[in-house]
C-alpha cells in the first residue's frame, strides 16, 4: 500500500505543476506525542488505571508542494508512543506503574486542503495515511508488595510468592517485570490520520509550521504469538482484548522554500517567442521601397 500512494504522488505530481503556481518546501521538525490506548484487556483490568503521558517525536524531514487550494507533505521521521496505566490495590490505591514504550520510524503522507491562503500565511486541514517500521517495542511493571485482584483464570501459573487469598492476591514487590518484548510486538503499523497545520513565512526563503495530527492505529500492535498466549491466560498481568494505539501528534519546523511563479514563466516564454518572430532570418532581404525618399 505504502508504495502505490508514493508512485501516485510521483506520478500526479508533476501533472498539477503544469500549469500552476506552486511552492516547494524542505526542512526539519520536531514535537512531541501523547497515546491514548484502546485496550478492552486493560478497561476491564481492575489492576490498572489510566495514566496520561507525553513522548518524544525528536526529528523529522518535511517535503511539501502546494498549489492554490491543496497541497501534500511527506514527513519521515522517528516517533515515541505509549500510554502508561498506575497499577491499583484491592483499596483503590497506587501502588505502582505500567510502562508501554514503542519508537516507530514513521512515514506520514498527507493531503492539504487550505482553508486559509494568504501571501505569507496558510492554514490547511489534513488528511493522510502513514506506515510505521518499529524500531523499539517494551512493556514492563513496577508496583509494591501489594494485595491485586488476579483473574482466576491465571492462578494455576502464579509464582510461588504469590498467595492468594479470599479477597485478592497477594503479591510481592515486583521491579521492572517483562510484559513484552521487541519480538512480542508486529514489525508494522498503518495507522490514518488528520488534522491541522499552519505554515507562516518568515522570509522570502524560510518558512515555520506548527502541526496537530490525530493518529489512529488500524492493527493490533501486538503479533498473533502473544495474542494466543494471552488469550490461555499465559500472561500475568495481562488480560485478552484487543488494543489499538491512538496518538496526537504536535510538531513545529522551520524548512527553506522556494516559490514558482505562473506568470513569470509565461512572462519570460511570451518575451522570447515575441523575440523569434521579430528576429531576421538567414536569408533575409529587404522589401522595396513603397515611400518616396525625401528630399
């Protein structure tokens, strides 16, 4: 999929140049990300509550063209997602942390529809795809010595440690325990996405963006292994459900861009196609006179 928007972008491209007054921008951005999990596991998991984080989306490379009404931007680049849950006693108390951490090298393709197009200052909504390769993936647990509320499908693996009791279970203090691994999660991710970016000119030749993407994740991050074994009740701390990442995505960048005038190109074509019709051929002769030379 990936490689027929890239070969249509390539393709059209140069059909909506023809024609057109259109700017070419190149640049660098950087921003931040925050995740939103859907995970039917997790919401019915009396062990974990939300908690909400911010990551790091540390560099990206922006191509842009833009017409008169629409315009694109490909924008790769790395990405951090993942949202953490506080772990929860039988009480309702915090009493630790679970930590999801995954870096995608993520290629964004988006369509820009300009809402607002002035001279030095545009305001365009967004609508795209990207894929993203993962480059990292883990998911690991720190909590007290603490009684936790285990489904009782998962007490025939429960480490000796683990007592259960009529209540809950009580558990011993745990840091750092491995839920997922790189290998727990799927190499790819296609996620869609849409949302909001301004591009201001700051000079004839640089130009700042501020960018707001919402990403929705279309795949279940985690591959069909781990799915089985949390669908036995394999896991620990795990419940079956299927997850999808949701992220917001805010970026600002400064690229250079160089504008390409319609009408200067027509200008210069009608000067030069005036100067060959004026200019004598190789075998010019001159007229006969039809005036009567002065005296």
């Amino acid at each position: 999929m990936k490689r027929s928007i890239l070969y249509a972008l390539l393709f059209y491209a140069p059909l909506l140049v023809v024609g057109q007054t259109y700017t070419v921008s190149l640049g660098l951005s950087t921003g931040i990300t925050s995740t939103y999990t859907v995970d039917k596991g997790i919401n019915s998991d009396p062990r974990f509550q939300e908690k909400y984080s911010i990551n790091v989306a540390p560099v990206a490379i922006n191509y842009g063209m833009d017409f008169e009404n629409v315009g694109f931007v490909i924008s790769p680049g790395l990405i951090n997602i993942g949202q953490h849950f506080y772990v929860v006693n039988t009480s309702g108390g915090q009493d630790g942390l679970q930590k999801n951490n995954q870096q995608y090298f993520n290629l964004p393709v988006a369509g820009k529809f300009h809402i607002i197009n002035l001279s030095f200052f545009r305001v365009s909504a967004l609508a795209g795809v990207s894929v993203a390769y993962l480059t990292k993936g883990s998911a690991e647990i720190s909590h007290e010595a603490t009684k936790l509320k285990f489904a009782p499908e998962v007490y025939p693996i429960l480490p000796p440690e683990y007592t259960i009791l009529y209540d809950g279970v009580q558990a011993p203090r745990v840091d750092g325990y491995s839920m997922l691994d790189q290998h727990d999660f799927n190499k790819v991710q296609l996620f869609v996405l849409a949302g909001i970016r301004s591009d201001w000119d700051v000079s004839d030749d640089w130009q700042m963006s501020f960018d707001l993407r919402m990403h929705y994740g279309f795949q279940e991050p985690r591959n069909h292994t781990y799915i089985n074994s949390l669908n036995t009740y394999q896991e620990l701390y795990a419940l079956p459900g299927k997850r999808n990442d949701t992220f917001v995505q805010v970026s600002i960048g400064v690229s250079r861009y160089v504008t390409f005038d319609r009408k200067d190109k027509d200008r210069r074509k009608t000067i030069k196609e005036t100067t060959r019709k004026r200019s004598p051929g190789k075998n010019f002769r001159p007229g006969p006179r039809t005036n009567k030379p002065r005296h």
